[in-house]
C-alpha cells in the first residue's frame, strides 16, 4: 500500500491524468471500443471514498451528458477492497481451490468465488474482442478434456480447438455426459434415480457443441481448414453433414499413437496436461472439483487467458524454434507484442454491450447452464 506523500503525488498525479476509453452509457455513440469518433469527456469534479488514494474523479460525456467516475473502467469496480484480484488470479491459477484461496489470503469463501467470475467474465470478453478479427491461418487440433462436476454422475466435455503451430486456444464450450463405464449395482441404481429426478442428460451434446465449435472455426478461416483430431465417431458425423465440409481437411490420429511432442494433436494433449497441473479441480482424484459446471468453466476460461497472454509457449529455450520461450501465443498471432501481465490484461474493463460473443460464451458470462442438476449462484455482473 501507498504511504507516503511522494507516492501520494504520483497516484493522484496518474489519475487526474487519466482519460476514459470510451462512454458507459450503452446507447452512447461513444460507447463502442472501435469507434471513428473519438470520445469527448469533461471533468465534473470528484467524491470522496475511503481507499487510497481517497478520492475518485468523475467525468461527463458530452454527448449523452452521462456522468461517471472513473472507478467504472476497473475490474474492482463496486467492490469494497481492491487489493486481492491479482493474488486470488496467481494462486487459483496455481493450483488453489478457491476455498483454500480464501483461507490462505484471510478473505470470505463468497469474496473469492465472486472475484474469480467476474475475472472469467472479463477473459471471455477480452480474449473475444483481442481476437474479433483474427482469421485461421494455421492447422486446428480438436479434443474434448473429460471430467466431472459434483459427483462422478456427473461426467462433462471441455472441447477445446488449439493452433498446432502457435498453441492459441481459439474457441472450447461445454458437453455435459451421462455416466458410463463399469459400474456397481448401487451405482446403477442411483444413476437411474437421478435420472428419474432430472432426467438424463442430452444424447448427443458432444455433437452438437462440436459442430458449433467446427462452425466457427470455418468462418475464421479464408482457406482451407485443416483439422486434427482423434477417431472420436461424434467429430467424423459432424464432418460428414456440415455445410462447407469441402473446405475442411480432416486428419485422423489414433488414440493409441505415442503422446509426445511428434504427434499431432500434441497441442491439445499439451493443453490437457498443463489444465489438469494447474487447476486443482481438474486434478485425478481431488477433493477441490467444481461444484457445478459454470465454476469449471470460468476456472478453464481463465487458465485459456493465461496460457494464451499470460504465459510463454514454453519454457524452456527450444532448438528448432528459438521463439518458443520468448513470445506468448498471442504474440506468435500478432494480437500482443508482449507477454502481458495480470495488470496489463485486466486494466480496462470491458461491458458485455461492447464485445460480440458467440452463443457458448454468452451463456457461460450469464452463469447459464440449462442441463444443470445443481442451482448456480448468479453473482451481480459488475
């Protein structure tokens, strides 16, 4: 924390230095990240608050006459404390469960749980407009990362499209799954008493999410798309009755091949691997699983952002491209020209009004899940 009158002058000195991106008023001209017009904006004097550095400039729009502080364009915006956003970020993403989070760092259980959403919904939005108008130019290996959310019933699908060459994650949603494998006779009893209670989940879910998936890989891509994938019968179904199918080269690798960095699909399988290092409730055999499924989505959304901004391809230096230990994935497609941290990626503040979002990712912000057998808590959007 700031203490004395030096850091005092500089923070106070930055803020009323500050320029507002953009209007907050949704039917503002200035509202859109990709205006024309520049924004006009006037100081309208400040209010006093009780952090550092005590006080918040407000601005008025000149268009629609909107008044606001500049608190709005911040991640903690609304929120009592600010100070805990990184550190709930570096330890979730470092294998904390979120309770173990809130214990570790003195906070409440609900705190963590709310800051860590509205972290996933602010990755959502920003690696969606980052790459609003990135076309496909490399090859696409696509897998599904199995796990199960609640109880073992309820088993589930992360689909994930990476690039084989720059190991971008550029899209994944969500296929809930009916148990299956060798099971007790207690364990099929009450899996057909919950079925009977809420019904089966849907059939054919990694169908349908992966030809969503396919789609708009095709329309990020000019050319030919050329996608990877294992023998899975869903994705050869999906290839087989989708409209454009002649611009997609499907290339098959059997499950059994070896899985090192000489398979194909080694950027899924490398993704696979780091997911389950890194997130405690994707972990074999854990005791910190999601609780519902919108909690393992937000926690694979932000390990997505991370790996995709946050962190280098490797980190080791390798021998055939040097780059690799130097550039994140973003920077191997132009979208950064560094390796971004945590302050450099959730500095501004995005609004869910200025970024087009595809169906999945909609749903996934609203903490919708129409096949949940759970309720899920819809913490206030801030």
């Amino acid at each position: 924390m700031w203490s004395h009158q030096t850091s005092l002058k500089i923070v106070v000195q930055r803020k009323l230095s500050f320029v507002p991106p953009y209007c907050p008023n949704t039917k503002c001209k200035w509202h859109a990240l990709d205006r024309k017009e520049k924004g006009v904006f006037a100081k309208y004097g400040s209010r006093p608050i009780s952090q550092f550095p005590y006080f918040t400039q407000r601005y008025r729009c000149r268009n629609c006459r909107k008044v606001f502080s500049s608190s709005i364009f911040s991640i903690s915006y609304r929120d009592r404390t600010k100070n805990t956003y990184e550190e709930i970020f570096d330890l979730f993403i470092g294998g904390y469960s979120r309770r173990q989070t809130a214990e570790f760092l003195g906070c409440s259980l609900n705190t963590v749980l709310r800051r860590v959403s509205k972290m996933a919904e602010q990755g959502l939005l920003k690696q969606a407009y980052f790459a609003r108008n990135l076309k496909i130019t490399e090859s696409i290996a696509y897998d599904g990362l199995e796990n199960f959310s609640f109880s073992q019933y309820d088993p589930n699908n992360i689909n994930h499209a990476v690039g084989r060459d720059s190991l971008f994650v550029y899209d994944f949603n969500f296929a809930p799954l009916n148990r299956k494998g060798r099971m007790t006779a207690t364990q099929r009893a009450r899996k057909q008493e919950l079925e009977r209670e809420f019904g089966a989940y849907p059939r054919n879910a990694i169908h349908s999410s992966t030809k969503r998936i396919f789609k708009r890989l095709l329309e990020r891509s000019d050319e030919e798309l050329v996608l990877h994938s294992d023998r899975h019968y869903a994705y050869r179904e999906v290839l087989e009755r989708m409209p454009g199918k002649s611009r997609i080269r499907h290339i098959m690798t059997p499950s059994t091949v070896a899985r090192n960095y000489r398979n194909r699909l080694f950027a899924v399988n490398h993704l696979d691997l780091l997911t389950r290092h890194h997130l405690s409730a994707f972990k074999r055999e854990t005791i910190a699983f999601s609780k519902h499924s919108i909690s393992m989505i937000e926690a694979f959304a932000l390990f997505m952002v991370a790996k995709n901004f946050m962190r280098t391809m490797f980190r080791k230096k390798h021998v055939r491209d040097p780059g690799t230990n130097r550039e994140s994935p973003a920077m191997r497609l132009g979208l950064t020209k560094k390796v971004l941290k945590f302050q450099d990626f959730f500095r501004l503040r995005l609004m869910r009004t200025q970024v087009s979002l595809n169906e999945d990712w909609q749903e996934f912000i609203r903490r919708t899940d129409p096949t949940s057998r759970r309720k899920i808590n819809q913490f206030r959007a801030a």
